[in-house]
C-alpha cells in the first residue's frame, strides 16, 4: 500500500507539471501587453515598463521563462502579480472562502444525496424512488448558471431567507450558493446510492444475513449499505477536488471572494502569475483528492489490493 | 461430476423420531411483469431428527425456491407463499410473526448456498461473519463471537484458524470458503441444515470432502439435513431419502436405494438413463428429451407428459387417467413408495 | 479481483469522467454510465431489443420532441418569433413585462424578448454540435491510436490526457478564449470547449478499443491475416457506436450549457450576437426589476440542455443490457 502510494504520487508529478505548463502556456501566449495596459490612463515610463518585463521575465524565451517560474513554484514562491502582490497572499485569503463553499456543498451533497438514494434503493419502484428518479433528471439539466439565478432569486430575493451575495453573514451565507454547487452531484449521488443500494440487495450475501436471522436493521445497515456506499463515498471524495475546481460560475453569481472568483478576475486583468498559480493549485487538488480516492478504495474495500 | 454407483448400497435410513421440518402444501409464485410464475406447487415432505433428504430436480423444479420459504428469505415481491404451511418443532413459520420466524433462522433452521463466494459479504472477515450468529442471535460480546469462531473454523476443518479468522472470504478457496458457510451455518447447533447445491460450484475432490463434513457434522448433532442438488451422485452416497421434484411439484418420493433401483416416475428413470453408469460400460445414455416446463404456463393435466414416452392420451388410457388432462396425485404406489403418476405400477414392472 | 469487479471498476471510471465533464461545464448529466462491453454477436439483437426498450420510454419521447423542437426553431426562428424581428427595437418598450402581444416582454432596449429568446437557439444548437464533432474526431482518433497501438504510444497520450483532464472545462475554455487567439464567434467558442472536453471521449474509446483487442473474434479476423486497418474499421469501431452515441448525446446539452457559462462570463459571444448566456448576463442586473429578462432565456436553455439529457439517459437505458432485467 505504501509503496502504491509513492508510486502513485510519483506518476501526478509529470500531469501537474504538464497541466501547469498547458496553462502556463495558454497564459503566456496571451496577445496584448499587460504591462502597457498597467497604467491605464497615465502610461507607465518606458523605463518602467522595461523594469517590469525584466522582473517578470517577459523577455526571455518562453520555455525558459517556465522553468524559471517552475524553479520558484517548488520552493514555494508563486511569484507576484503586476502590482507587486505575492500570488501566494491572495490564495491565502481568497483559498477559505473556497474551502467553506466546498465543504457547505460536500456535506449537503453527502447528507442528502445518500439519505435520499437509501431511501429510494429500499422501495424500489416506491413513491419515493420515482421522485427521486425524476427530480434527478430535472436537476441534472438545469446549468448551473440557471440554478444560481433561480436560487437567488427564489430564495433570495422573494423569499429572502439568504443573502443573495457575499459572505457578511459568516457560514449562512454559503447555504445557498452551497446548495448550487452542490445540486448536480447531489442528484449524482441520490441516483449512485440508489442503484447500488438496490444492486446489493439483491445480492447473495444479502440473503445469506437474512437466512442467518439478522433483525432487519442489521441486514440493511450493516450487509447492505455498507457495501453500497463504497462507490458513493469515493465519489463523494473525488468530488471535492472537482467542485474545488468548479466553483467559478457559483463565485461569481454569489460574489463570493473565492479562488474561481479570483482566477477569474486575474484572466480578465491578464494576470498571469494568478491565472497559472490557482490553476496549478486547482490541478493540485484534484490529482490529490483522487489519490485519496483510490486509497479510500483499498480501506473500504478488502477485495483491492495494490500490490 | 461423481459417477453414482447404483449397485452399492446406501445408508440404511435412520430417522430417529418425530419429524422435525414438516412442509404441508406448500405454494409458491413469483408476479412478475410476464405473468405469475407458478413456481412451487403444493409441495409436502417431513424431514426427522437425523434424516437425509435429498431434493433432486433440475433447475427450475422449485427445488430452491421451497428452501428460500423455509427459511422465509424469497424475495418478496415478487415471490409471495400463496398456500400451505411449514412447520418447525410442530410450529407454523407462516403464521408466526416476522420477529419470531427470524430467530428460529440460525439455532433452529439454517441454510448453506450454492457460490459461497458471493453469499459471503465482501467486506468482513469470516471471523466476524461467523460470530455475528453468537452476537445476534445470544448477544455474546464480539471478543468472545470470534474465539467461538475460530472454535468453529476448527470444527470445520480449516487449517490454522486462528491465523486465519480475520481474513476475508476472498482470501480463502472455494472449497474452505464453503467450510466458513458451514461453520457460520452451525453456529448455533440448528436442527435442520439446508445445503442448496452445496458442491456444484467445487472442484470433484473438493466435494466429497465437503459433503464427508456435512455427513460427520450431522452424525455429531442429529441434526436433519436437507440437500438440495441436481447431483444424483451425491444422493446415492449421502442421502437417505429422496423427493424428485419436477414443475414445482414432488413427482417421486422413497428411500434412496428403492428409488435409484427401480424408479416409479418416468421422468425419475429418464433422470437414471441420462447419468453414465458403471456396470452398462458402453451402454447407450438416454437423454430427456425436450425442454424442462414454463412455470409460467405449465402443461394441462401431467406437468411431465408432452416429454414423457410413457404417457397414455385419450385413445389408449384409462379413464380418468388420461396423461394431458388429469393430473395425478402422488399417491402411494408400494409400502415407502410415492409417485405421481397414472402408470406408475408400469414404470415399476418395466 | 474477478472479471466483473475489474470491469466494475472500468465502467465506475467512465461514469466518474462523464460526471467529472459536468460539473466542469456546469451542468450534471449524465447518470450511470454507458455499457463497455458490447460484443459483437450482440449487436444486432442489442439495436433491436434497443429500440423496443426506447419506445416505451416517456423521457425518449419527451426528449426527442423538446429536441426535435429546438431544432426547428434554430433552422427557421420566424416560425416561432410571431412576426417579431428581434432587432426591431424601440427603447420606449425598454423591460415591457410578457403580456397577450409580446409572451415574453421586452428587452431593455425595448426588443420583442421572444424573438430574441427564439433566435438564440440557432447559436446554442451550432456551438453543442459543432463542439461535440470536434470532440468526437480528437477523442476517437487518439483513443482509437492509444487503445489499439498500446504501450509507450498509449502512455504517452493516456499522460496527456490526464493533464488535459486535471483542468476544468470552464477554466481551459476560459483562458483560451480571453487569449483572443481565436477570435470570439461560433467557431472560436466551440473550439475552445472541445479542447478541453474531449478527454472523456478518447477514454470511452480506447477502453472500448482495448476490450475488443483482445477478444477472441478479433485474434481470428487476424489470424486470417486482416490489417490492422480493417480490424480496426470493420470490428472495433462498430463496438464503440452504441457506448459513443450515448455519450455524445448528453455531452451536447454539458457543452451547450458551457457554452451558455462562457458567453455569461464575458468570452464566450459578444453583441450583436443573439446568444441566451448573452440574454441572462444583461438580465442579471436587472434580475429584481424585470425577472423575466433572466426567466425566458434560462428556461430555453434548460429545456434545451434536458432535452437532450433526456435522450441521452433513455439511450443509455436501452443499450445498456446490464440494465434489463
């Protein structure tokens, strides 16, 4: 196991330098000079702007210019922006932000995601099975982008049971951009849950507990959804990495002053050094979190092994 | 597959009392989107303290289905019990309420299955399979479930148990997975063991040894022991009775020399003429022909007639027993002797 | 682990990568996961039993109409504009609410809004299929070069598809875009989100490519001494059809609602285009005044994106045999 971990640790090092380099690339080749664009209305001195291009190795060939940048992401250094900010400030504040939204949206995903595909697994065919069956169609189709709006403006606005925007009211305010972000997945897990839960039931060893006179509550908790919730729960893992990610459009809808709100700001402004660091970052955790994913497999389920 | 050996004779039956398991009329049927599948229908036999029942069918002859109802396991729906009784220690399962049918599964009635692999949970080691009957069924702490649990690995047979109890049924082979089946299934010393086709899924050394266990287990408990297989092999070494079973009916019912020796159901000789035997080296194997019956459409009259050589239509049969329209009961043909068929005393004297 | 586990696991990857381009696009689609393992002596029964299963099925039909509808609508928008010319506008009807005359209002600049909404599907529907076709070539032709030559060719394009993959959709799109390299049309738009979203694609295929290799129908069609382009064209690719068409049916509602995302965020289309993410970002300001703005223009691409969602799932159903009981 240790040895796989390594292993496979190994094996992200070229995807996140190569998913950096991609991005860094993308950035890089970017037309239009942001540095002349710096001054806005009073235009920086040509001497300036030389100082500048030099600081930021504008002027080197771009493959040296990446490995310049490489050789100070390993030790830490994200570099700074045109304004003289340390890149790795405005992750560390904007980073929080993106972490509550993530793990507001994770817990409702989990909390109800699962209760609901139990639920709907047990009775199959019930009541409770088709809504969910057909709520998940729905949700699943709506973009995201449309969700937002709908939410806030429902519950937000006519209702006005949230905030619409920003985060002055500490963890409340994350609630319903929360739910946003959470909704497809939510609907993912409610549907992931349901089949395998229904899959297990049928299963043989399910059967086996009943003929060894288990009480009901055993045979379910215990021989049934126990195993059904492995693939869930790794879903559920991989996801976080992914909504990390994926949170640029509910950001920006909720104005919340995350790291997608943030990578989108700095690709508006030519940011490069943002754009790349919180790209790289957000690759980061999505290797790492699917990492974590394959080792949850190996502890919950005795059958894999990686040796 | 074990050749039987029909010249040698099997074990003098030995029922030592009262039965124990009785199934009185037992129907069984599934409703499914294709129409209602008469699975088992009106199945009665008793099994004693001690006993070997063998329940020889091929598949589909309900012969599993009416395990699951003793065991009150079919999935319901789409299975429902639609009539009879089964009876435990002369207590109706059917009409008992859900809790108490539970807990006669384990220390009363247990069952083995088929693939042992897959009716073992994945995810927990033997040692806790096993001792969840202790911690279930006697509330016994989960420290003192597994020292019974490796007690009963050694019971068993499976080398190095204590070593052995926390692995997990993948880490085991087929044949010592269906060991921890049986180790879990006796747990708690039942009185009726259930096998379904306990050695089909074993390789042929494997399977004696595994039914040699069964048979020494049973000899130690007294316990009744219902084997389920297609297998007539395994019948004639272990068993001392046998019900052949064909379209969710019993068809043929004795001990298992009077049976093997000379059947008194057609579809019980066409059974004998399909298996190789060794003293007709050469002689030619009689396939059944034609294809085992829809349960969801089963024949009028004899369930066994549009396969059966023997069977008499209109022109040429009795009154009354016309094979495609009067269903025969099973009636006694000769002492010990039951068959469900109009010519039974025929098949006998052929 | 048995052959079923290991093709358990190689099916809950292709449903995780499905999920994974969802909420990458911002949208959820796409649940379960199509069916690797089609072989070929199934396949004529699988279309038959396919179709017998699809016409029972209401989402299929449901699917089909709302689809079938915004086609048309995208091919003639007059039919459904009721003689309103979306760039007839009179700013004296600036943010008229939906009355008997105009279903869905005004504008702010006073446009018929159902006339916009109904002239947006043109471009919506060509940037979905534009960028799915793209998809599907770059996926089939380095899944079909991976799977089929294996070893350091397929590490080496298995790598970069890892990397492609680590960056979400939004995001790549995002910066390619703003990049201006592209320019900022149609096209532009639907190339940038088939760069990023043809990773799923190339990982259905190959895994297809690479179940079918080894089969023992395609080890005889070589020992027959075919080529490695026949067996490639005449028995592998067949086996990809029914896994990739269920596929590339949701995954054109995912890149119409990416598509939706990136004009929302300002580098997707630009004015004068007609475009509903356009529709909803200049509604959005006005989202406590006049709701409507952003209503009409969601629901179109709601309904759009369901449509096929719905098509999608109910192909899946069908072709999946595993799913039939």
């Amino acid at each position: 196991m240790g040895r796989y971990v390594a292993r496979r640790l190994l094996l992200t090092i070229p995807v996140l330098i190569g998913a950096s380099f991609l991005i860094f690339a993308l950035v890089y080749a970017l037309p239009g000079d942001p540095i002349r664009a710096l001054g806005g209305d009073r235009p920086l001195s040509p001497a300036v702007q030389a100082e500048l291009r030099e600081e930021f190795n504008l002027n080197d060939p771009f493959v040296i210019q990446y490995v310049k940048y490489l050789g100070d992401l390993v030790q830490g250094d994200f570099g700074t922006d045109f304004r003289g900010r340390e890149v790795l400030d405005t992750i560390e504040q904007r980073l929080p932000v993106t972490v509550r939204l993530t793990v507001v949206a994770i817990a409702i995903e989990a909390v109800i995601g699962i209760i609901a595909g139990v639920l709907a697994g047990i009775r199959r065919n019930g009541f409770l099975d088709n809504l969910v069956l057909v709520s998940s169609t729905i949700i699943v189709s709506i973009p995201i982008l449309v969700l937002a709006f709908v939410a806030q403006f429902v519950f937000g606005l006519q209702f006005g049971w949230f905030p619409i925007a920003g985060i002055g009211d500490g963890w409340y305010s994350y609630l319903l951009p929360g739910m946003v972000l959470a909704a497809g997945s939510l609907a993912y897990v409610a549907r992931l849950t349901r089949t395998s839960v229904a899959e297990n039931l049928r299963g043989d060893y399910v059967r086996t507990a009943r003929a060894k006179g288990l009480p009901k509550r055993t045979v379910i908790v215990r021989h049934t959804l126990r195993n059904s919730l492995i693939p869930v729960v790794t879903f559920i893992g991989a996801d976080i990495g992914t909504l990390m990610g994926g949170a640029i459009v509910t950001e920006s809808v909720f104005n919340l002053p995350g790291l997608g709100r943030a990578v989108y700001d700095a690709i508006r402004a030519q940011e490069g050094a943002v754009v790349v660091g919180i790209v790289t970052l957000f690759v980061f955790f999505f290797i790492f979190f699917n990492l974590v994913v394959d080792v949850l497999y190996a502890v919950l389920d005795p059958r894999i092994r990686y040796d | 597959m074990t050749r039987p050996d029909l010249s040698e004779p099997a074990p003098a039956p030995d029922p030592t009392g009262t039965p124990v398991l009785e199934v009185d009329d037992l129907h069984v049927e599934f409703r499914t989107r294709g129409g209602v599948v008469n699975a088992v229908n009106g199945v009665s036999y008793s099994l004693a303290e001690g006993e070997t029942l063998a329940i020889l069918g091929e598949s589909g002859s309900g012969k599993s289905v009416s395990a699951q109802a003793i065991m009150g396991i079919l999935d319901s729906p789409p299975a429902r019990i639609t009539g009879g009784g089964i009876f435990f220690q002369g207590r109706d399962l059917l009409t008992m309420p859900e809790d108490e049918q539970r807990k006669v599964r384990g220390p009363g009635i247990s069952m083995i299955f088929q693939d042992a692999l897959s009716s073992l949970n994945p995810v927990y080691s033997v040692g806790f399979q096993i001792g969840e009957m202790f911690r279930a069924h006697r509330g016994t702490s989960r420290k003192e479930a597994k020292q019974h649990a490796i007690e009963l690995m050694d019971r068993v047979r499976i080398p190095g148990a204590r070593a052995r109890v926390n692995d997990y049924p993948h880490q085991f082979s087929g044949g010592m997975r269906q060991r921890v089946m049986i180790a879990m299934a006796i747990a708690l010393d039942p009185r009726v063991l259930i096998a379904d086709e306990p050695t089909t899924a074993l390789d042929v050394t494997v399977q004696a040894q595994v039914m040699d266990l069964l048979k020494d287990l049973q000899r130690d408990t007294g316990m009744g022991l219902i084997l389920i297989t297609h297998d007539l092999g395994v019948v004639n070494e272990v068993a001392d009775n046998v019900a052949v079973m064909y379209a969710g009916r019993i068809v043929e019912r004795g001990t298992v020399d009077d049976v093997f020796n000379n059947p008194a159901h057609p579809y019980t000789d066409g059974l004998m003429s399909s298996v190789p035997q060794v003293e007709h080296k050469g002689g030619r194997l009689l396939p059944i022909i034609g294809q085992p019956p829809n349960l969801a459409a089963i024949p009028p009259g004899c369930p066994f007639h549009p396969r059966c050589a023997r069977r008499r239509l209109e022109a040429d049969a009795l009154p009354g027993r016309v094979c495609d329209t009067d269903v025969p009961p099973l009636r006694l043909v000769v002492p010990g002797r039951e068959a469900a068929c109009h010519y039974s005393e025929e098949v006998l004297g052929a | 682990m048995t052959d079923r586990n290991r093709r358990g696991t190689a099916v809950d990857q292709q449903q995780a990568d499905l999920r994974h381009d969802e909420v990458q696009a911002g949208t959820q689609t796409g649940l379960d996961e199509p069916d690797v393992d089609v072989t070929d002596a199934r396949q004529n029964s699988l279309w038959s039993d396919a179709w017998g299963e699809l016409k029972r099925n209401p989402l299929f039909w449901i699917g089909s109409l709302l689809a079938l509808g915004f086609v048309v609508m995208a091919l003639f928008p007059s039919l459904f504009a009721r003689g309103a010319d979306p760039r007839d506008c009179s700013l004296a009807n600036s943010q008229g609410k939906p009355s008997a005359e105009h279903w869905f209002g005004f504008d702010q600049q006073g446009c018929d809004y159902l006339a916009n909404v109904v002239y947006g599907a043109r471009n919506s529907l060509i940037i979905g299929l534009l960028a799915v076709a793209v998809v599907l070539v770059m996926g089939i032709l380095v899944g079909a070069v991976a799977g089929f030559f294996g070893g350091g060719v397929d590490s080496l394009l298995s790598r970069i598809t890892d990397i492609f993959y680590a960056l979400p959709l939004v995001l790549g799109a995002l910066v390619v875009l703003r990049s201006g390299t592209l320019g900022r049309g149609v096209v532009a738009v639907a190339i940038a989100l088939a760069a990023f979203g043809w990773m799923t694609a190339m990982r259905l295929v190959r895994s297809q490519v690479i179940a079918v290799k080894s089969s023992d129908y395609v080890a005889a069609a070589r020992a027959m001494g075919a080529s490695n382009g026949r067996i490639l064209v005449r028995h592998i690719l067949p086996n990809a059809v029914a896994p990739v068409l269920v596929y590339t049916t949701i995954t054109i509602g995912v890149l119409i609602a990416a598509e939706a995302t990136l004009t929302y965020l300002g580098v997707g289309l630009q004015r004068p285009a007609i475009s509903w993410g356009l529709q909803i970002d200049a509604g959005q300001n006005l989202l406590r005044v006049s709701p409507h703005l952003v209503l009409f223009p969601s629901l179109a691409l709601t309904l759009t994106v369901m449509a096929f969602v719905m098509l999608g799932d109910a192909l899946r159903d069908a072709l999946d045999p595993r799913q039939r009981a």
